[in-house]
C-alpha cells in the first residue's frame, strides 16, 4: 500500500454514497461513469472489501462501505472547505502581504501612504519588512517586495513604478576646501562615502553625453549600509556621495549639498514591484500591486 491514501477515490465514494447513484456522482463531478467507476473498484480493491451491493434497481452499502462513508464524507467535506477556503483568499481582498521595501524609501515614500491602502482594504494586513539588504523573496517568504536599481535579470516578476535619478554631490564647504571634480576619474583624489548594497560592489559608472564612459571606486572615511545614514557626514562636508534622489533631493533644494559631475550621469534605476513567479497571485497582492502603480503613476504626473 502506498503511504499516501486515495483521496480521490474517497472523494467520489463519498459522492456516489450522498447521492445513491454513480451517474448522478459522475454528473455532479464533470466525470464520466466509467471514471466513477474505476474509482470505486480501485478503492474496493486496495482495501480488500466491497463497498456497494449493485443491482441493476438498486445500490446499497456493504458493511465496509457503511463504516467508510462517515469519514469518506469527512473528507469530501473538509477538502471542499479547503478549496472554497484557498479560492476567497484568491478572489476577494483578504489576509496578509508580506512585503520587502528599502529601509529609507520605505519610510519616507511607502509608509505614509499605507494608511489610505488600509482603509480602502480592511480586510487586507500589511507586513512591511525595511531593510536594505537584498532580500531572497521566495526564500523567506514574502509576496512581494520593492528593488530601487536597474532591475538585473532573474525569475522575479517585475513592475517598473517609477524612474528614481542619482546626484552625485558634495556640501559647498567641501568643495571650497577640496575643490570640485569636474570628471568622475577626479573622484579617486577625493574622500567619498561608500554604501555597502550597491550591486556593482561600490564602483560608480558614469557617461556624459558623448557617450564617454568612466568608472571608479571611490574611497574615504564612511561606508554604510543605509543611504540616509551619510547625509550628516555628507552636509558637514567631509565628503562626497551618490544618492537617489528620495534620500538627497531635499538636502540639494535646500542648497545644503550641490551636485556636481553634471555633464556626467549615472545610470538611472527605477522603482521595482518584484513578485515571485508563478501565479494567479492571491487578490490581496494583486490589490496591493495596482494600488502602488496608481500612486507612483500620479507621483510621475505631478513632477
């Protein structure tokens, strides 16, 4: 005997039994008699028993098939309450989303905006993990997740939401100290703030608009592991940084930091919803999903 019993020969059992009859189970089921059938015979030959006494008027349970109906019907039942279970968790808004967002842009871009989600979707709960560290979304668990870069390859269903430029930049005290690099290989005289998550191990990659390409490893004092964490060193002009413009657009309209290098640009990532593959998602992701597209859609309108 296999370990794993026949559920589905059980399922049909207990159907042929609640209706007294293989073709009104095999009807109710979308199978064919014959298939009913040879779910029956297959059940009543691993168990070693008959199951029904069969005339051509009349179908009546063994005293094997008595004593199996109960729990046959059991079964049915508490597979179809699964099933129905797992389809309204698929088709209505409901349950948890865990979700994987950069630390700084989550707080300040994806947070306060969660409370309008939540409102419009009672019945949907947010898990909203901040880190900046790449998370393993299958891995770990979650349903979906933010990337902030230019997206590489992998299974991962992507959604772009949004471009997000990076400024490299310098306090004016710095620069009025050190002098301001007018090409990216300047760089490696200067003192620069690394960050520990770039994709490309801290090398900044730089084209100008004769499609001159230059790439350095900038060195100094500070390498973090969230952008915002460098903004302090960055306006008390100790040195200089690449940021995104969520973390530094601020600081640059406030006039506390310039940026500079700007005949030169880095290439410009995006806003990344990442999902693992596979689907139909369930509706609570799929909410999620549209309700970020919309908001960062509008956010594109208004700049």
């Amino acid at each position: 005997m296999s370990k794993l019993p026949d559920f589905e020969a059980l399922a049909i059992f207990a159907k042929v039994v609640e209706l007294r009859s293989f073709a009104a189970a095999a009807s109710e089921l979308a199978l064919s008699k014959p298939t009913v059938s040879k779910a029956v015979s297959r059940l009543e030959e691993r168990l070693g028993a008959r199951l029904f006494n069969r005339t051509s008027r009349r179908l009546a349970l063994t005293d094997a098939g008595q004593k199996l109906a109960a729990r046959a019907a059991r079964l049915l039942a508490d597979g179809e309450a699964a099933e129905n279970e797992a389809l309204s968790q698929s088709v209505a808004p409901r349950g948890l989303v865990r979700f994987a967002v950069p630390m700084t842009f989550g707080v300040k871009a994806v947070a306060p905006i969660l409370p309008e989600f939540l409102r419009q979707y009672p019945e949907v709960s947010i898990d909203l993990h901040l880190s900046d560290a790449m998370v393993d979304l299958v891995g770990e668990g979650f349903d979906a997740g933010l990337r902030i870069a230019s997206l590489p390859d992998s299974s991962l269903i992507a959604r772009r939401l949004c471009g997000m430029p990076r400024y490299t930049v310098a306090a004016p005290a710095y620069l009025k100290k050190y002098g301001r690099p007018t090409h990216p290989m300047h760089l490696a005289q200067h003192r620069c703030f690394a960050y520990a998550y770039l994709s490309t191990a801290n090398v900044w990659h730089y084209t100008n608009a004769a499609g001159e390409q230059a790439s350095v490893r900038p060195a100094g004092q500070l390498r973090v592991n969230n952008g915002e964490a460098v903004l302090p060193a960055l306006v008390a002009g100790l040195g200089i940084a690449d940021l995104p413009d969520f973390i530094v657009g601020d600081v640059i309209a406030s006039g506390e930091v310039e940026v500079i290098l700007k005949g030169w640009k880095q290439t410009e990532g995006a806003v990344h919803l990442v999902m693992p593959p596979g689907g139909p998602r369930p509706a609570r992701v799929e909410v999620l999903a549209e309700f970020l597209t919309t908001h960062f859609a509008k956010q594109r309108k208004r700049k």
